[in-house]
C-alpha cells in the first residue's frame, strides 16, 4: 500500500513530463491548471477518503483472522459505498447517477451480508446471554463462557488477568441483581511452558491486587493442555509471540486466541520491583475492563 501511494502520484507525473500523446496532455493539465481550479478541492477530500480506504483496507488485510470473511464484505462496502455516493450525486445535482440495476445489486449485496452475518450475531448473543439475562432459552441452552488467560509460567501475569477477570465480573453481575455462576461464566489461566503447582511468584502479585482492590486467589500454576483450549471460548495471550506459539500448537482453535492487549504485548513484571507489578495489575485491569467487562 505504501508503494502504491507512491508510485500512484509519480508514475503519471512522470508520464505528464515526457509529454507524449493526448494522456500526457490530460495529464499535465491535472498538475497544472486543475490543481488551481474549482474542483481541486472536492478531488483533494476524494483522495482523502480514499487514503483511508487504504489505511484500513491494510488493517483488514494483516489480521489474521479476518482474511476469509472481512476481505469480501470489505469488497461489497466499496461497492455500496460508489452507490450510495452516486445516489447522493442524483440528490444534489438533480440528475440520475443511480438506476434499478445498481439499486436491486445492492439489496443482493446486503441481504447477502445479512445472511453471512448471522451466525456470528448469534454466537455473540449466547455468549453475553448469561451476562445480559436474555429470557429463558439462554439459560436452558447453559452455554458457559469460559474466559483463558495465557502467559509462559502461569505465576504472574495471566493469574493476575485470572484474578481481576473474576473481579470485576462478579461486581458486574452483582451490579445487574446476579449471582456468579461457574455454570455459565468460567476465567481460568494457564501457562504455556508451566512449572506445574507452582504458586503465583512472590508476594509482589498478592500486594498489587489488594492495593487495587482485587481478592488474590488461590493459585497453583497449570500447563495449557488440549482439553483447557476445547474448552475455552476465548483465549486471552500477553503478547504476539504467545499467539503464535499457541496456534502452531492448537491450529484448530485459532480464531479464538488473540492479543489481550491489540496494541501491543502486556509487560513483563517478574524480576522486576513491585512499582511493576503495579503498573501490570493496572494494565491488566484497563484491558479487562474495555475487553471483556465492559463488551
């Protein structure tokens, strides 16, 4: 994308500059006298828009889970988008920029979406029934969330995670008149190179949670086995290295492992003195919140 933004701009000015044919002629004309005239702004904020077509064109095309669905309805959007632009034309400059065949392409378009949009909507509403309280079918169908933490050795970060999670799930609940019930909501943590019984290191973990109000539970450190991952509805890592690791491991369960924090890797306290410990149990906490709690 970046070479193409490129080579987009230079490619025809290059063309323009050896001035052969009528597209050199055009061409020179769009660097010269167009750029100073009435339409070079609206072009300007065309190409604004189009930019971030590219910036988030990108994104979709480096997620790892998304290259099966997202690419396509990233296509169909594009397609809409030019219809509902053209619709906009005929609104303001009076004319007919869209006819029948473009409309009823989009109604197919969208009722396609729609469609393939379903089982993901119903996947998300079973999930969250059991939060949300939605009527009775949700909780003869017991569907458990189970909410897996990950790091190397299970004694600090994803314990830590294990620990805020229960926390603040709990209050919600308790907040929406619930009670916590391991028959539908389940957080768990595990390591994926453990020291198995092991308790959580130190006492640095134990103080940071209670200094930010979070009971510390009791912990022995677990490995991830197949049967922690089948179960698992999503499977939180502390860093990229972590997914990876995970998924050539358990190839099958790849669209449920992903980053607890998208933006970057949840630093590593262990060693280090307890003003890091705090600032992970911080960090964890935040990360909770916007991810899971507050979803």
């Amino acid at each position: 994308m970046l070479v193409a933004a490129v080579c987009i701009v230079a490619f025809p000015l290059i063309l323009a500059l050896l001035g052969f044919g009528s597209i050199a002629t055009d061409l020179q004309i769009g660097f010269t006298e167009f750029i100073f005239g009435a339409m070079a702004v609206p072009a300007l904020f065309i190409g604004a828009l189009y930019a971030c077509l590219y910036i988030f064109g990108s994104r979709i095309y480096l997620d790892h889970r998304e290259n099966t669905f997202c690419i396509p309805v990233n296509r169909c959007s594009s397609l809409l988008a030019g219809v509902v632009a053209a619709f906009l034309l005929s609104v303001f400059y009076e004319g007919t920029f869209v006819g029948s065949t473009q409309l009823i392409s989009s109604a197919i378009l969208i009722t396609a979406i729609l469609f393939l949009s379903v089982p993901f909507f119903e996947e998300r509403l079973q999930s969250f029934s059991p939060l949300l309280g939605f009527g009775k079918g949700a909780e003869n169908r017991k569907k458990v969330i189970h909410y897996l933490f990950v790091c190397p050795g299970n004694t600090s970060r994803s314990p830590m995670a294990q620990a805020i999670c229960t926390a603040q799930l709990k209050t919600t609940l308790l907040q929406q008149g619930k009670r916590w019930n391991e028959d539908y909501i389940k957080v768990s943590s595990a390591g994926i190179d453990a020291n198995v019984g092991a308790p959580m290191s130190g006492n640095a973990n134990k103080t940071v949670l209670e200094k930010i109000g979070i009971k510390p539970l009791e912990h022995k450190a677990n490995n991830l086995t197949e049967e922690l991952v089948a179960a698992a509805t999503n499977i939180f890592c502390m860093s990229e290295e972590h997914r990876k690791i995970i998924v050539k491991k358990f190839p099958e369960a790849t669209t449920k492992i992903e980053h607890l924090d998208p933006k970057g890797s949840v630093t590593i306290p262990h060693g280090r003195d307890i003003e890091a410990y705090m600032q992970c149990a911080k960090s964890l906490k935040k990360l909770i919140d916007i991810r899971i709690v507050g979803s």
